[in-house]
C-alpha cells in the first residue's frame, strides 16, 4: 500500500467517525463541531482525487462562512434537549430506513459505477478548432458545465438553501415570553402631547416675600 492509499484511508475513518458523531452528539454545538471535521476530511479526500478547486471551495465556503453560521445560529436557538430526546426512538426506524436506502444507492455507486475510468490528469493547455495553444482552465470549465449542463440543479441547490435561511431565521425570530421589544411604528406615531401634560396645581403656601410684612405687621400689633 503507497502512502496515496494510506491517507486515503485515514482520511475517510475520520470522515466516517465525524458523521457518525454528528448524529448521536448529544450538545448541538459539538454536533457541528464535528461537522466541521468531516467536511475539513471531505475535502482532502478531494484533493488526493486531484479535484483542488472543489476541495477549496468547500474549505473556504462551507468552513468559513456556512459552517460559522450553523454554529452561531445553534447557540442562539434555545434548545431544549431533553425535548429533542424523546422524539428520537420515535422517529428512528423511519430514520434507519431512509440512512439503509441511502447507503445502497451510494454503494452501487461507487461500486459499479467508476470501474474502467482512467486517473483524471491536469491539463496545462489545449488546442483549439484553429490550431492555436491556449492556456485551459479547470474552474473556467467546471464553471461552463454548472451554468450550461447543470443548470437547473444548481437552481434547485440555490432554491433549497434559500429555504434553509429563512427557516434558520424563522427559527431565531420566534415569539418568546422573556424578551422585551418595542414596536417602531407605535414610536413613529407618538405626539409630544401624549407624552407631557402641563397640570396647574394650587399654590399650598405662601409666597417668600410676604413672610418679612407679615412678621412686622405682627410685631406692631404686639
């Protein structure tokens, strides 16, 4: 076995142990954390498939952003998990079957599917229907085939992951009973006459300047 092999390996045991960990993680937060990791091996199985542009996008779009997302929205949701515990062996044999079916899709795959395929090889230029040598471009004609070929699953994975924001905020923007807001329209319409009233009050002594005359006043009388 080349040591191609052996980090082909060790990098989908860990792949499979951090899916695996994904599911039966208790605390959501290590759940992707761990998700984190099988992407990160995810795309260095990619790179030893000598496909480097999807193993960096993976690394640049999904770790750094998508992935950091997921991982604050997680720790803003106020997740109850003995909640999320008993609705677990409820749903498992459902979720078992759907995992076996998925399984034997991707085993016929991988099994049938790429026999007889040659070692994909970089290309540094090509020639086109003239004659003339121009520089090629993998990104320039993977880009190619996902806005001509692909289009429409590319669509659909944009229209899903649409989806999945605005759950993720409808989640975050759910009616809780401690918060505390104002509502910005009923700040817009307030009148300064709603917020002071000017009150007369009856004066309940006397003015400063008329306590001396009424103490002189006094004395002559005594």
């Amino acid at each position: 076995m080349d040591a191609k092999t052996g980090f082909f390996y060790l990098f989908s045991v860990v792949l499979l142990f951090a899916a695996f960990r994904v599911i039966t993680a208790r605390n959501p937060v290590h759940a992707v954390l761990y998700l984190i990791l099988a992407f990160s091996q995810a795309a260095a199985v990619w790179l030893l498939l000598k496909a480097e542009f999807l193993a960096i996008a993976l690394v640049l779009v999904y770790l750094g952003a998508v992935m950091v997302l997921f991982l604050f929205v997680v720790m803003m949701l106020d997740i109850h998990i003995d909640t999320v515990r008993k609705g677990f062996w409820k749903h498992f044999p459902l979720a078992a079957l759907i995992g076996a079916v998925i399984a034997l899709e991707m085993a016929a795959v991988l099994m049938g599917g790429f026999r007889g395929m040659e070692e994909p090889k970089a290309v540094a230029a090509m020639v086109d229907a003239a004659g003339h040598v121009v520089p090629y471009s993998n990104t320039k004609a993977l880009g190619k085939l996902l806005y001509t070929q692909y289009l429409y699953p590319v669509e659909i994975a944009a229209v899903i992951l649409l989806v999945a924001m605005v759950a993720a905020i409808a989640l975050t923007l759910r009616q809780r009973k401690d918060s505390k807001a104002i509502n910005p329209s009923m700040q817009i319409r307030v009148r300064a006459a709603d917020r002071l009233a000017v009150v007369k009050v009856a004066a309940t002594q006397k003015p400063a300047a008329e306590e001396p005359a009424q103490a002189a006043a006094e004395e002559k009388k005594a």
